[in-house]
C-alpha cells in the first residue's frame, strides 16, 4: 500500500515541536468540530466547492495567528523560520484542511507589496490580507499575452489623482470573488515590451470592471475574462516606480509556489493512495502494465519531494543561489509536479476504464476522478507552460541556443 511521505522537516528544537503541536492540535479541533464539513475541499478544479464556508475557514485561521506565517511580525506574521512553514504545510494536508481562499494575496501580493511597496501601501494593504478580509486576483494574462507576458497592451494613464485603466485580462482565476487585482498595465504610450509597464492596484468592485466567467472543461467557472473601461485606481496604488512594472510582476512570479509545494506534495499522495485502493478494489491493479504506473509514480512523487526540499534548502541561511539556479530549479519543480499530476489523471481515467467516460447518471455531475482529470490538463499550462519552463531551462540553465524570436 502507497504510504504518505513522512514529514520532511526533521528538525527537533524545541521550539519547532512546540509549533507542530501547536497547529496540529488547533487543526484537529477545528476540523472535528465547526469545520468538520469542510476537510478536503476546494482547490484547483473545485474552487466552487462551499466557497462562503472556507472563507470563513479562513478568517478563523487568521484569527488564530496562523495565515501569514513567515511575514514580519510587525505586519501580523510571525517570523516563522522556514522549517516552521514547512512544519504548517505537512500539517495542514496531512489533515486534509480544505484549500485556501485567500492564496493569491498571502502568496502573491502580500510578498510583492513587503519587497516593493511604499510604507503606506503596506499599511493599506497587508492587513486586509492577513486577516482575510479582502481577496485578490491576478491581472496578467491577457487574449495576445499569456507566454509573452510582455506583450501586455491593457494600458492606463494619470488622469489628476487618478489611474484609468482600459483593456482586457483573461483566465484571470476568482476575479468573480475577488476585491482587488494586481494588475500589469502599459502606462507608457509608444512603448514596447517589458518598457512602460506600471504594476497596478485596481479595485474590482467598481462600474469600469466587468467580470465575465469563463466556463471549463470541468463545467464549473473558477477563472474569467476582466474588461476594464475606464476603470479607476488612485494614483499611489502604483507598486515600484511607474515604468518598471516588470520588475515588480517578475517579483510576484518568484513567491508563486514557494513552500506550499510541500503541502502539495502530502495531497498528491493522498490522491495516489486513493486511485490505488479503487484499482485493488476493481482489479484494474492486475495489469502489470498499471501496476507499473503506480510504482512510476510513486518514485515520481519521491524524486518531487527531494527537489523541492533541497530546492528550499539551497536558497537558505544565507546560502546564495544565483539567478540562472534559481530560475532552473523553480522550473524544474513547475515540471515535475504538473506532469506528475497530469499523469496521474489520465492513471484514473485507465484504472477507472468504461465506468470513467459516464458522468454521474444521478447527479448529472463529474465525480471527483472525472474532475481532477479533466482539470489536470491545465496543471501543464498555468503558472508557465511546459514548453515555456523547458524553454528557460535549455537557455538559461544549459546556454543552449535561443529559439527564434518574431
Ligand atoms: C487554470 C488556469 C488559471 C489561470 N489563472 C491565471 C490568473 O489568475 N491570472 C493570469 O494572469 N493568468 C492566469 N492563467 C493564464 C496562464 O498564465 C496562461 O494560460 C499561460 O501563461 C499560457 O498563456 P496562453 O494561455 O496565452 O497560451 P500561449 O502563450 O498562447 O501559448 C499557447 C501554446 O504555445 C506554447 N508556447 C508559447 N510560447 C512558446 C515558445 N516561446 N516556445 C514554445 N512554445 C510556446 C505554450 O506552451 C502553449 O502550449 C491561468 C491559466 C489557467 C489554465
């Protein structure tokens, strides 16, 4: 029987123990008590699951002191050491917590702000997000910039005390349930590329934002089209200097999957202990030619979790990673855990067999297989394509020759 992997911190101080116990005890409370309902859900593909519920689910952690965990103290974090944010994230799946609603402003924003903002901008905004009391989406991507993020035309320009922003973002993930976007917009006209790029806090709550939602493979809508006409920013809510917004939103793209991939990693065998008690159970497991798939896979998970550790390991205590390392090494990890996942979609779908291609005659619905599945095939695009990472990888780690560029 698969296991999942042990904790990977194997630290002992004192002070490390008292933490696991501290957030494994409050864990196992909340979710034998209020929050029982909502162990397991949410995430990529499920983020219609009980939405208000984890909200709230949220909202209790912060209040509990445990959202935010390696900020300064001073903006309501805790200085926790990376071993202790290692230490919440095995916890934290280890006991099927549901999935955060809050992510991309503890992930994404709140980091970018601490590097890059004004005084008052954290002031602003860094409380909102610690407490869960506003959520954030991501302005990037838009219809002719998705792999070339440089491209960006969504522009903007100072209008008195104001930003005006105008154009058109897409796939952007909860802007339906979002109060904010950090928006990449071109402020300066005529210019070009990663030139002219201002980095920009849009309220989405406002008559110049329209949120369309775009409908998925799995039939729910987690991401949107956002149009904005006109749409109005004041003129301070500019991260970095106006003009080098592409310092700032490469920023942003370095704390995206930082240490929750150690979480991810306790899910994803949870998942493969799952799909291989449902392949004894209907003898899908007997074809050496899955068998097979099933040990692959599991060595997968393995060589995933070593890189990553050690991935985490090299960039602290003061050792130095260069640029090149790191950018190979966020790569790799990008690649491994989204091929991993993807295979592991299509493992169900072949352990389900017929049975896998019926949706729920009753409900009308996918099944929990059926979805993560049919969603996996996104896990290879989003936070950076695979051909984009093998891309960086054989150009910026290797030195090969660069591809053509129009
Ligand atoms: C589930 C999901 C959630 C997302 N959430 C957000 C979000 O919240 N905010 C946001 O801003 N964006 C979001 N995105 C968008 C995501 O970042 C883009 O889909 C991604 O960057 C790819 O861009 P694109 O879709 O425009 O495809 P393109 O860039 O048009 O790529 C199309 C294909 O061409 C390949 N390709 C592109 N350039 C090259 C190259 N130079 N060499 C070789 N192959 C290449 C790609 O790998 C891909 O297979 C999300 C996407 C998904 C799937």
């Amino acid at each position: 029987m698969i296991q999942t992997p042990e904790p990977a911190s194997g630290t002992t101080s004192e002070a490390d123990i008292a933490f696991r116990s501290e957030v494994r005890e409050w864990l196992a409370e909340a979710l034998n008590g209020q929050f029982s309902h909502l162990r397991g859900l949410g995430g990529p593909g499920r983020e219609h699951e009980a939405f208000e519920e984890r909200l709230e689910w949220d909202r209790a952690l912060a209040a509990a002191g445990l959202t935010c965990l390696g900020w300064p103290k001073e903006w309501g974090g805790r200085d926790a050491t990376l071993a202790q944010q290692v230490i919440f994230h095995e916890e934290y799946a280890k006991a099927d917590a549901p999935s955060r609603v809050s992510h991309l402003g503890e992930e994404l924003l709140g980091p970018t702000v601490l590097a890059f903002g004004t005084q008052e901008q954290k002031q602003r905004f860094l409380p909102g997000i610690r407490n869960v009391t506003e959520l954030w989406c991501q302005g990037y991507s838009e219809p002719g910039a998705g792999s070339d993020l440089a491209a960006v035309s969504t522009s903007a320009y100072l209008d008195g005390d104001e930003w005006s922003i105008t154009g058109q973002k897409v796939w952007t993930s909860l802007a339906h349930l979002s109060d904010w976007c950090f928006v990449v917009a071109r402020t300066e006209k005529g210019s070009s590329r990663h030139h002219g790029l201002s980095y920009l806090l849009v309220p989405m709550k406002q008559p110049g934002v329209e949120v369309r939602p775009i409908i998925q493979l799995t039939g729910t809508a987690e991401f949107n089209e956002v149009y904005f006409d006109n749409a109005r920013t004041a003129a301070d809510l500019v991260v970095g200097q106006p003009g080098d917004g592409w310092k700032v939103a490469m920023g942003t793209l370095t704390f995206e999957r930082g240490i929750s991939t150690v979480g991810q990693q306790i899910r994803y065998a949870r998942e493969l202990a799952d799909l291989e008690a449902v392949a004894r159970k209907n003898g899908a497991i007997d074809d050496a030619v899955v068998a097979d798939r099933f040990d692959k896979a599991w060595v997968g998970l393995r060589v995933l979790r070593a890189h990553v550790l050690r991935t985490l390991e090299s960039g602290h205590d003061g050792a130095s990673v260069d640029a090149r390392t790191a950018a190979g090494q966020a790569s790799v990890t990008k690649l491994l855990w989204a091929n991993w996942h993807r295979d592991l979609g299509e493992l169900a779908m072949d352990v389900l067999g017929a049975p896998g291609l019926i949706a729920d005659a009753e409900g009308d619905d996918l099944n929990a297989w059926q979805r993560m599945f049919l969603f996996t095939r996104a896990d290879t695009i989003y936070g950076g394509s695979n051909e984009v990472q093998r891309n960086i990888i054989s150009e910026r780690v290797l030195g090969l020759p660069r591809e053509a560029r129009p």
